[in-house]
C-alpha cells in the first residue's frame, strides 16, 4: 500500500474519465421533487374545462357500466340454463 505525502496534490482522474455536465434526466431526478398541484379552480376556464372533462369521463364510465350490466341481466334472464 502507498502512501501519500502530506504536500502531493490528490489523484486527478484521465481526460476520458472526468467529470462533464449532467444531463437534464439525471439532474431531473437528482433535484428536489416538485410541489404537488391541485386542481384549477372551478371559477376558471381551464378548471371549468378540467371539471367539465372529469365529469363527462365519471358519467360516460357509469353508463358503460349500467348497459354492461343491463345486458347481463337480460342475457342471464333469457338463457334457459
């Protein structure tokens, strides 16, 4: 094992090696996480938007979801078993 004299400057790394800038992914995920959002306010155009769209997505997943069960209940009734 060597030994270093208290006066020699510490070991540099070679040129290919050496440290460059961080990429944007990288420092990305290095850097602080951001604040969380909420949602816009209803009182504007894009939280109205936002609202609206929401809304449409909830009554278009409940109306699938009663002709999924409608159709059940229809076929199950009209299938001799």
């Amino acid at each position: 094992m060597q030994q270093r004299s208290a006066g020699a400057p510490a070991p540099t790394l070679p040129a290919p090696v050496a440290t460059g800038p961080v990429p944007r992914r990288v420092a990305a995920l290095l850097a602080p996480p951001p604040a969380a959002r909420n949602w816009p306010s209803a009182f504007t155009s894009v939280g109205l938007a936002a609202w609206g769209a929401a809304a449409g997505a909830l009554v278009s997943a409940m109306s699938s979801a009663n002709a999924a069960v409608t159709l059940f209940l229809i076929l199950h009734t009209a299938t001799p078993l």
